[in-house]
C-alpha cells in the first residue's frame, strides 16, 4: 500500500528512528515513529508515553522504565523518511535474522518474519493466544472481481505429470496420514451414528433421477439401466451383436443354435440365451459335429 508524504513539523510531527537496548540481556531494537494521527509523533515521547511498537520491548519497558537505554535518536524530514532510515539500519544490521536484536520484520516497508526463527516459548505463547479465536479468513469473502482474477489465473493450468506422481507418492504407504492405523470400533459406531436419520444429508429429500426412454423398447428406466441395459445394448437392437459360445448373432428375442436351428429364447433381464437353452445347444449340442482327428490316431499306430 502506497504511503502519503508527510513532512516533518518541529513540536507537532516529529518522525523519528531509534535504537534502543536491554540492559538485562544486552539485545537492542530498531524502529522507527511514523504516525501521524492526533499528532503522536514526538521526540520525547521515547520512553515517556511511546515505549516502541515491538509488544516485547514494550511490555518489558512498560513493566521497567529503567530497563532499556536510548542508543540513537534521530529526527527524520518525513515519515517516509523515517522508514526508509529504519529499513537500511535493519539490512545493515541483519536484525530480522540476529539473535542481538528483537526485530522479527523489516518494520514499515515489509511486515513479515521471513527468515525469522521463534524459540519455543514464543511458539508456545502464539499458540495459547490463538486457541479458540477464529481464523482471520471465516467470515470474509472475495469480491467478484478478485474471483474472477483467480479463475483467469487457474483456467487451463494443469499440473505436470511429475508434480501429480510426486504428490501420489507423498500420500502413499507411510506418508499417509492413516497409514498402520485402523478406526476403533467407539469410532466406526459414532461415525455411521452421524450419518443416520435426520443427521443425513439427504434426509427427508426425494431424490429424483431424470429418467430416460429406450429408443428400441419404449421402456422409461433409470439413467443406470439405460446405460447396461437399453440404448444401444437393447435386446430389440437389431443392429447390436453379440458373441454367444464363440459365435457371432444378432441380438433379439430368440436366437438359433448353429447345429440343430433350434430356437430359444433371451432372458430379460441377460443378454445371453436361458440357461436351459445353454445347457443343451452350442458347445453341448448333441449334433455338433466330432473334431476330425489325425489319421495315424484315427487307425492307430502300426
């Protein structure tokens, strides 16, 4: 966010950018005072009534006001000014990263803590203070327009072939979060109680498929059905074959075994001839013809 320019008044807007440091454990502190509303900037107010915007020095200042000492004081021409100062002596002195300085961002121009590594203590109090509180996110929504910026970004990107082999292997075997671990019986009860009786998403709701005709067999099924059973499987299809016993025949109500020409019947809800047809024609039927056999095994051997 582009910041305003705002000169530096001498007694009503005094920018300014200190270094301070603790007397306990000799670490220091580099800011800087920049803001302008009801005019608080102030030189004298370091240490009086502005005890720096760090929550660390300045609840330890606050507590002590002997605690810490004024290493460097200096009036800046602007805010912009002052922040800028602030940034160089912050990169000059590597303070985010230095273990001598209680900086955990680049103040003004970067609020981040990039590179920054929390001891535990300060993990731990992070943790405590946001257990039970909201995230930040729940409640807001993106405009419209930002939707539509995200949807142009994301429309016809597709993840290479590497990075979904990479993250197929990252959840397989033992970099599943579930892997060597089954669920107790208490939970298998208590999540299928969740999904029982009004709990269920779909309780007390008529769900409705779109019901399709058969253009062979006017019959109305289920999309399901239609898609096995009817449309271009339909046993009325007269131009879908079907191979039966290693032979190739048109589909329809009756069909013939190819060694007697006796007809039978197709099963309603098969498509493949009854099982008492099966039993005694094709493969089984009593006028198949026997398998010509070799001559020297047809007259023996001599």
């Amino acid at each position: 966010m582009k910041r305003e320019l705002i000169e530096s008044v001498k007694g009503v807007f005094e920018p300014f950018v200190y270094i301070v440091k603790d007397n306990h454990t000799g670490i220091k502190y580099i800011g800087s005072r920049t803001s302008y509303a009801n005019h608080k900037a102030k030189l004298s107010d370091l240490g009086s009534r502005y005890f720096t915007s760090s929550k660390i020095v300045s609840n330890l200042w606050k507590n002590d006001v002997d605690r810490f000492d004024i290493l460097e004081c200096v009036l800046c021409d602007s805010n912009l000014h002052a922040i800028e100062m602030e940034d160089f002596l912050l990169q000059e002195c590597d303070a985010v990263k230095s273990s001598d300085y209680y900086n955990m961002s680049r103040g003004g121009l970067y609020f981040n803590t990039s590179g920054k590594e929390f001891p535990e203590s300060a993990k731990r109090k992070i943790s405590e203070a946001n257990k039970g509180n909201p995230g930040w996110i729940k409640g807001l929504t993106h405009s419209n327009e930002t939707k539509k910026k995200i949807s142009d970004i994301r429309t016809g990107t597709k993840r290479s072939l590497e990075s979904r082999r990479k993250q197929s292997m990252s959840v397989k075997g033992e970099g599943n979060h579930f892997y060597g671990k089954k669920h107790t019986k208490e939970n298998i009860k208590r999540m299928s109680d969740c999904k029982k009786g009004e709990n269920h998403p779909n309780y007390g709701k008529k769900i409705q498929h779109p019901f399709r005709k058969c253009e062979y067999c006017c019959l109305t099924v289920s999309p399901t059905n239609l898609k096995r059973w009817h449309g271009d499987n339909c046993l009325l299809n007269p131009d879908h074959k079907q191979t039966l016993i290693g032979v190739c025949y048109p589909i329809s109500r009756e069909c013939m075994c190819p060694y007697c020409d006796v007809k039978g019947t197709l099963t309603k809800t098969r498509k493949s001839p009854s099982p008492n047809f099966l039993r005694n024609h094709f493969d089984k039927c009593k006028h198949k013809p026997a398998p010509q056999e070799d001559s020297a095994m047809a007259f023996g051997s001599f």
